[in-house]
C-alpha cells in the first residue's frame, strides 16, 4: 500500500501486478469501514512469480521483484515500464526503495547478495553476505538489517541469536 493509502500494488504468480484503487465509503462511528477497489492498470514483464513490491506515489514508482531475477519498474500512475534491473539471475526476495531514489534488492539461492542501484539503473554497490536476512529497510543514508547470525559452530545445537545491522549506504 503507497503511503496515502489510496493505492495498493499487488503481485501475483500468474507474473503480473496490478495497481488498485482505493475508495472509502461513507463512515459513521459505528460502522465499519469498507473499501471498494477498483483494478486501474495491470503490470507486466515478470516471467515467474512476482514476490516482492515498493510503491511511492511521490516518485510516481513501483517496482517488483520475481523469482526470475528481474526488478521490474512502472510508473504508479499510467503504469508506462521505465527499465528492469538483473542483479544476478537468482531469485529476488526482498527489495526497497528510498525517498532519495535508491534501490537496494536482496536475492538469494544459495548465497544472500545485496544490490544498491541508483533509480536510473546505475549499480552502486554489491554485497555477498555471510548471515540471512530476515528484513531490510532503506533509509536516505543507512541501510538497516534484521539479521539471523548462527551461533558459535561449536554449539551442536541450531539456534539463531537475531541481529540489527545498520550500515551506512554508500560503505
């Protein structure tokens, strides 16, 4: 859902996405509120399943992640495709966007890479990480990380102590 409210971007294994409207009925404080929505523009481009989604209505984008290894992005509002990014080929599971026009995807198979790229394309930076990620934000200047980070392999047990990784964005 974008940051107004009014606009939810949803992704689908059928390889689209669609852009819904959202409108609100009249409330009163005894009723419950019920949103009717309404399909403004479907979104193609993806070959497999879409899995991930970050919309701003401010920078009128929305980008998707699919298990083919693609980022899709779309204007918000007439749904034109802007360019796709192909980090390395494997799965995308996780992705933002910053209000500075940042990019940061998280793909995963059998590694976990972090990829920051500028909003017209350009590669930032690359990392390959040692640890899962569990969840990510982009802020303007920091990356931040929860983190599962195993335990001492002299522990015959598998438990996971959880981490919060804050990195700076261009480190």
């Amino acid at each position: 859902m974008d940051s107004t409210g009014y606009i939810l971007i949803t992704g689908s294994r059928d390889t689209t996405c669609v852009i819904w409207n959202l409108s609100f009925g009249n409330l009163s404080n005894e009723q419950e509120s019920n949103a009717l929505l309404s399909p403004a523009v479907t979104l193609y481009g993806h070959t497999s399943e879409v899995t991930c989604i970050c919309v701003s209505i401010e920078l009128d984008l929305v980008i998707s992640g699919s298990l083919d290894g693609t980022c899709n992005i779309h204007t918000v509002e007439h749904g034109i495709y802007v360019r796709t990014l192909r980090p390395i080929g494997d799965p995308i599971i996780n992705l933002q966007l910053s209000s500075q026009r940042h990019i940061l995807i998280q793909t995963e198979n059998k590694e976990t890479h972090l990829f920051l790229y500028s909003i017209n394309g350009g590669l930032i930076r690359t990392r390959k990480l040692e640890y899962e990620v569990v969840d990510m934000i982009l802020t303007d200047e920091h990356i931040v990380l929860a983190v599962n980070h195993p335990s001492s392999k002299k522990e015959s047990t598998n438990t996971v102590a959880a981490r919060i990784i804050i990195k700076d964005i261009f480190e």
